[in-house]
C-alpha cells in the first residue's frame, strides 16, 4: 500500500471512529431516567417503574411489608424503599435487576427516607421513635443514631451535604442536624404539622409543607430562619424543587391538586388538578415531567411543566398501582459508562495509528442504568402499551444509541470496501 493510499486510509478510519464517538454520546444524552412509585396496597405491596420516556410500566418490584416512601441513590444504581410492615426493614432495590439485593433493619415505623449526595449514607426517620437511623451504603447497616428529642417525619440533605433538615410534625418544628457530627444545631418553629422538606440545588432554601395550616415555609440556610410562608392548596404534603431551582411543586391531597411556586416571587404561578389524594411528586431531571401519585385513584399523572397541564395518566392494565403513596426518580448520570464509551474510542483511534484526541466534554453526558428485560411486563399485560409510539421506545431503550451506532458504522464500513 502506497503512502498515499495508507493516508487515505486512516483519514477514512478516523473519521468513522468520530463519527461512531459522536453517535455514542448522542445516545447517552439521548437517555431518560426512570419513575419508582411505592405501592403498599394489599393485593400488591410492589414498587413499580415507569419508563419517563413512554409513561409505560416496565417492571414491578415485590417489595414486602407496605413500601411506603423511596429514594434513589445519586449514582442511579440503587432504589431505598421505606417499609413499616409486619418486619420494618429498608429494602434496597438494585436498578440493574430491579430485584431486592438487600433489607437493613431499623426503627419499628420507617417513615421516610433520603440519601445523601455522596451516596454513602441513607437517613430513615422513625414515626415511633425520637430517633433517625443511619445506614452505612457501602455494608447495610445501621451504623448510628441521631437523636431529634422528638418523633420526625421527613428528611433532606443540602447539596454539598453538610445539613440536614427534618421536620417534626408533633410539635411543629424542623431540626438542622450537622451531618459530620449527626447532633441537631437548630430548632426552627414553622407551621401546623409540617410533613414534608426540600432543598433548592444552590443550597440556600428549604422548603418545608404544613399539611394542617395549609401553606409552606421557605427557611434560609444561611441563618436558619423562616423568611415567608406561602398559603397553598389544602392538606398539603409532598414538594419537589425543580433541577434549575425556579419552581416548587405542592401536592395538596385535600384539594386533589398541586401548586406551582414560583421560588423568585414566593407567589403560586398555577393550580394543576390531579386525581384524588395526591401524596408524591417527583420531576425529571430535565425540569420537563411532574409525576404525581394519586392514592385513591391507584394512578399517576404526569404534568407538563411548560403547560402545566396533565398531559398523561400512568395505569397499569390488569395491574393495579394500589394506593400509590411516593414516587422517586433516578438520575441519568453514569459517568463510569461515558468514560468507558470515551476510553474505548480513543484506544481505537490509537490503533489506527492516529494522534490520540480528547473527545469527551468537560461536562460529563447523561446515561441511564440498564433495567433487566426479563422483569419487565409483557405487552398483553399493560393496556398502556398498545399505542405506543415506536420511536419513543427506542429513544427510551438503555443501549439503542450505541446499537444503532455500530449498525451504521458497519453498514459505511462494508459500503466503502465494495
């Protein structure tokens, strides 16, 4: 082969290689995350996912003992699910299997639960108890105790991960709890029967429901203070802050619907009716879906934030999501697999005999965790899937991006050798 033609080539091969590069991360961008929703009914005591992307259920997760609250962790590997049966226990779900790997023991009613931003510990309040149990990740145990004086309800990290907020619904307070010391700082007075807390993502607020006087208060981080109160609908419970910190979403289960605030004026922007009792609300990582689980109605609705519209409702064909209480939803973040995606075509590049280059970003590309195809509910079984859009479902495949990626590639490759 002549150098001209060894030239040609490798400009041929480098150009496929970036092009298959370019196409992995279009993929992986092009990822959506999962819905976890806990349902405690008797017929089912399950945990069910739903695909973001299709608003499908996709697995169900036996989960024994009344799973009532659920986190997911920041790496998107692992589902906590609070469950106060007959055998309290916090049972962890690995995402991969969509399988409990693991149950810890706790208190004798986990109410709610939260993990904390390094992923290393899981906070559990106890309705029976003053105490907090703490859960080391990494073995699945307690591994210590933080005594509140009082029977917690709820609880929420900052984002750097160095306060905690809890509320305390019998004597209408919130507790700071260092989180490198596990000991409560502060003692904030809110409103009536606070339930539930959420932080902004720069840290400076909180936001805390009073499901009895029917408002929220904001708490400022810095000097941990109530700086306004913002009446909403009636019962309120469940609040999500949305990913760029602008608005806050209220579930209020007497009045079956949610309040949307803005976060820059402390003034409801919107009322969305929902179905009945809404107890949960979680939003996408993109801002985009709201999904709301609605207790009497054994369903949730996924509210468009543009519109603030109800634009689907989640059932589940013979399936019933009985009595959804909470809803979590996992990140799309793996940035172990993009580096792996990003090592593999650079070593390739290599072997081409081309300089090697940085084809990663500085900012790290969303992937969401694979779930196990054999959990998942066959077609016959979800009412929802027979309209389903073909594309949307392989936008939402864990995979499709790079699959589709290496078809093309080998179809140019077999192409140019002809």
């Amino acid at each position: 082969m002549s150098n001209k033609a060894r030239r040609g080539y490798t400009l041929i091969r480098a150009f496929e290689i970036t092009a298959l590069a370019i196409l992995i991360l279009v993929g992986i961008a092009g990822a959506t995350p999962f819905a976890y929703v806990t349902s405690p009914g008797v017929d089912t005591e399950t945990v069910f996912v739903i695909d973001t992307a299709t608003n499908n259920l996709t697995a169900l997760v036996p989960v024994e003992g009344w799973p009532r609250d659920i986190a997911v962790n920041p790496a998107g590997t692992k589902v906590y699910v609070a469950t106060p049966g007959f055998n309290p226990t916090i049972s962890v779900i690995d995402i991969a299997t969509n399988k409990v790997s693991a149950t810890v023991d706790v208190g004798s009613y986990p109410l709610e639960v939260a993990v904390n931003p390094a992923g290393t510990r899981v906070y559990v309040t106890d309705r029976d108890s003053t105490n907090i149990s703490v859960i080391d990740t990494a073995t699945n145990t307690v591994i210590d105790t933080v005594n509140v004086g009082l029977s917690s309800h709820n609880v929420a990290f900052t984002p750097d991960g160095k306060k905690i907020y809890v509320t305390n619904s019998f004597n209408n307070t919130t507790s700071v709890i260092d989180a490198i010391t596990n000991k409560v700082t502060a003692t904030i007075p809110v409103g009536d029967s606070p339930y539930e807390v959420a932080v902004t993502p720069d840290g400076n607020k909180v936001y805390v429901t009073n499901s009895r006087s029917n408002n929220v208060s904001i708490i400022d981080t810095a000097t941990d203070t109530v700086t306004a109160t913002i009446l909403v609908g009636d019962g309120s419970s469940d609040i999500a802050v949305s990913p760029d910190g602008k608005k806050a979403y209220v579930a209020n289960f007497r009045s079956n619907n949610i309040s949307v605030i803005d976060t820059t004026t402390n003034n409801v922007t919107a009322t969305v009716p929902v179905g009945i009792i809404p107890l949960g609300v979680a939003i996408t990582p993109d801002g985009t879906k709201v999904y709301v689980t609605n207790a009497e109605s054994d369903n949730v609705s996924v509210i468009d934030t543009t519109t603030n519209k109800v634009t689907a409702t989640v059932n589940s064909g013979k399936y019933t999501i009985n009595y959804p209480t909470k809803v979590a939803i996992g990140p799309i973040l793996d940035s172990d697999m993009t580096d792996q995606g990003v090592k593999a075509t650079s070593n390739a590049t290599e072997d081409a005999g081309i300089e090697k280059t940085n084809l990663s970003s500085s900012e790290e590309k969303n992937v969401v965790e694979s779930n196990n195809l054999n959990n998942n509910i066959s077609e016959s079984d979800n009412g929802n899937r027979s309209g389903e859009n073909e594309s949307s479902k392989n936008n939402s495949t864990p995979g499709f991006g790079l699959l589709g990626s290496l078809v093309c590639l080998g179809g140019g490759w077999k192409f140019r050798k002809k």
